[in-house]
C-alpha cells in the first residue's frame, strides 16, 4: 500500500514539473512574438515621420533631389518587405542610410537646418532609431531566453515534440556596419 | 536573507529564555512588524514622493526625460513609470513602487542640469532597474525582519524590567542566575544592531545588482560609470532626504564622509550605497 502511494506523488510530482516547463516555454515565445511586434510599432512610427519630412525638405527647391528620392524609395521598400525579420532587416538599413544622407547633406543648407520644423522632426527621428534599437535589444534579449529554455533541461526534452521551435536573432547586415559614404 | 532569519531565530530563542514565551513572542512581533511593513511598501510610492516633495515631471519641459525613460522601459519590457521632479540642486535620483505596474522614478533638478545625455541615461536605467528587480519588495522584507527584531527585543527587555530581573521560567520557585539569561541578554542587545547592519547589507548587493543590470540595459558601461564620477566629484548635499528614505536614492545623499573623503568604520557598516570608487572600479570591469 506504501508503495503505491510513493508512486502515486512521484507521478503527481512529475506531471507538476512538466506543465511548470511547458508553461514556462509558452510565456517566454508570447514574450518574443510580444518584442517582435514592439519593434514594428517603432518602426512604423519611423515610417509615419518621413512623409513630414520631404514635405518640409521639398520647399527648399535647391536641395538635391537626388537624396530625397532615395529616401522616399527606402520608405516606400521598407513598407512592402516581407515581415520576416532578415527582409525587414535589410529595408531598415536601407532606409536608415538613405536619411543619414538625407541629414547630412541639409547641413549645407542653413535655412533649412533652422527651420523649427525639420529641427523636431529630425529630433523625433533620432528619438525614434533609439526606441528601434532598444525594440531591437529587447527583442534579442527574449530570444535568447526562449532559446535558452528551449535548449536547456527540461525544455529540450519536449521542446521538438511541442513544436518550440528555435528563434532566430536579430542581427546587422554587414552593410550597416559601413558608415554610408556623403557626397556633396 | 538567510542570516536574518537566523538573528531572528535566535532572538527568538533568546525571548524563550528570559520571559518562557519565546514562540509567541516571536509570532506577535512579526506580525506587528509585517502589518506596518506592508503598509508602507503597498503606499511606499506615495509616501516616498510626498517625503521628497517631488512633482511630476511636464511631458514637454522634460522632453529628453520622458524619452529617455520610455527608451528605456522598451529595452526592459517594463510599462512606463510616472516620472516626478525633485527641486533641489543636488544631483540624485530615486524609484519607487510595489510593481513596475505601480512605480514611479523621480530625478532632481540637479541631476538634469549636471548629467548629459547617456549620464542621465545610466542614472534612469539604473532606477528602472530597481523597479524591475522588485527591490523595493526585498528591502520591505529586510525592514519587515528588522522591524521584528526591533520590537521583539524591546518588549522582552521591558518585561525583564518590569519582573524585577527575574528570568521567569515556569515552575521555577528559585532566583538562580541563569548563564544563559546573560548570553540572552547580550544577544538582545546586539540584535537590532546586527539586524541593521544586515538590512544596509542587503541594500548595497541590490545596489550593486542594480548598476550591473542598469548597464545590461543600456549595453553602455561609460555612461552610468561617467554620471557616478559626477557624482563623486560633487558634493552638494540633497536637502530632500531624510534618514529615512536615504536608502532610495542612486547615491548617499547624507553626509558622512570625514575629511579624508573616506568613510568611518561605522558608517560603512551601515551605509545605504556601496562606496562610489568601488561602484566605478566594478563597472569598469565589465
């Protein structure tokens, strides 16, 4: 009779362990689909901000045009990628350089760098890469701790038969490590 | 946290000893000590704000600071706290709240105008990081063990007093000292000491642990080690604090540094922060 009560909480015991794990699977991948989702807002954010910013651009009719078509082009390459996250890594970084071109060149233009306009958007704008990038690093920081449970015990054991897959990291294309090339 | 327990444990015991009502004793004392506790922890973020006289801080004037903190709070996955302003020139900062749900950040006006960007980012990330480690539950519960001690001992001694010095023991019709009426005595004495000394303890690891996961945050180390060597080279004294909210505060906000600039053995035995050089020395090395 006492062994059978014996068995009967190590089976208990271990059913508690498996839903504890299981659970803990399922709360850290809501947490990486949650970040994921967080850094499209900010970059839909980012997105909204540009058309503000060629509107105020374009007044100054001297400003090269050629920078500020590049930009419209990223924005609107950016906008159709595929909501993976290499596709939308890369349109990202072909945005990001297309501004920085966009910015560095208005230093040239002393009217246009005082116009109150264009010194917010351009604040809000550098506010907005700022919140990209810490989307971003959160992002990574919940994939690392899916990953980890994943693949560590106990979650390995179950992991495959659960379908938890593994995620993929963030990561920066080896083009965003270039600083983008000014040309005045 | 294990060796409050055990100070209490022998209190406790200690209590039994003297008045024969050791467990009872004990049982009340925390109770006693649990409800003011958790009173002050479920308001502290009302009570620490109101205590510093601090007011929110306007979305607009304090542009930089609200985006630096909601920054911040992206990286952390923390919901946004309310974000106060403290009047008073020196530079400092708090946070408080039971939950990051319920929290609140508060930085002087002080910090505002000496910190520059990533200063003031490191000196944020290094309060949210308190709120998201629940710091201010573990010192409510190091308080809450202190607050025991505290009471348990004085009532003890105060019913010695009031039996004349007798150790009380049930059945006992003799008035033979008891040797270990005398260690009782002494541990009783000691005791809240001892518990304070351990609830500055645990405030520096959290400290500690808060600088570290403040550059975990940010993932920049030269920005909190910049604004603590800012701190360390200034030395305005906040006027907004009090004994006993220093401990909140990103840095020693009362004075108790001598002329050499390095703290008595006392105070660093009770002292709230860990000493700045040994803050930066830690940062440098991550």
């Amino acid at each position: 009779m006492n062994a059978l009560w014996i068995v009967l909480v190590v089976v208990v015991l271990l059913v508690v362990w498996v839903v504890l794990s299981y659970n803990r699977l399922i709360s850290r991948r809501n947490e990486v689909d949650n970040a994921w989702s967080q850094i499209d807002v900010q970059l839909k954010r980012r997105l909204d901000l540009i058309p503000n910013l060629v509107e105020t651009v374009k007044g100054y009719a001297a400003f090269e045009k050629s920078a500020l078509e590049a930009v419209i082009d990223a924005r609107s390459k950016a906008m159709s990628a595929a909501p993976n996250p290499a596709a939308q890594g890369a349109a990202d970084v072909g945005l990001t350089g297309a501004l920085r071109q966009l910015f560095a060149l208005s230093e040239a233009y002393p009217d246009l760098k005082a116009n109150t306009n264009f010194l917010s958007l351009q604040e809000e704008l550098q506010n907005t890469e700022s919140r990209v990038a810490f989307a971003r690093q959160f992002y990574n920081d919940a994939v690392e701790r899916y990953n980890n449970s994943t693949q560590s015990f106990p979650g390995v054991i179950f992991a495959k038969s659960f379908n938890f897959a593994d995620r993929e990291y963030l990561e920066v294309e080896a083009a965003a490590a270039v600083p983008p090339s000014v040309k005045f | 946290m294990f060796g409050f327990v055990l100070v209490l444990v022998l209190v406790g015991m200690a209590v039994g000893v003297l008045i024969g009502n050791g467990i009872l004793g004990t049982v009340i004392a925390l109770a006693i000590a649990s409800v003011s506790a958790f009173v002050s922890y479920w308001k502290s973020d009302s009570i620490a704000l109101r205590v510093s006289r601090a007011v929110p801080a306007d979305p607009v004037v304090y542009k930089r600071l609200h985006n630096l903190v909601e920054g911040l709070c992206i990286a952390g996955g923390l919901p946004k706290p309310r974000v106060y302003i403290v009047h008073d020139p020196a530079p400092n900062a708090f946070a408080t709240g039971r939950n990051p749900k319920n929290a609140a950040i508060a930085v002087t006006t002080g910090l505002l105008e000496k910190m520059n960007r990533v200063e003031l980012e490191g000196v944020v990330a290094h309060e949210l990081s308190h709120i998201k480690n629940y710091d201010i539950l573990v010192m409510t519960l190091a308080v809450t063990l202190v607050g025991t001690v505290a009471i348990l001992t004085d009532i003890t001694i105060r019913m010695m007093w009031w039996n004349g010095g007798r150790v009380a023991r049930a059945g006992d019709r003799d008035n033979r000292s008891n040797p270990l009426a005398l260690i009782g005595i002494a541990l009783l004495i000691v005791a809240p000491l001892l518990a304070r000394a351990m609830q500055a303890a645990v405030g520096r690891r959290r400290e500690t642990l808060a600088d570290v996961s403040a550059v975990q945050l940010t993932r920049y180390p030269p920005g909190l080690i910049s604004a603590l060597e800012k701190l360390q080279a200034d030395s305005t004294v906040t006027h907004s604090a009090s004994m006993a909210t220093a401990h909140m505060w990103i840095e020693q906000p009362l004075p108790g540094v001598n002329d050499t600039g390095r703290l008595g053995f006392f105070h660093k035995l009770f002292n709230t922060h860990p000493p700045l050089a040994d803050r930066i020395a830690l940062l440098r090395e991550i």
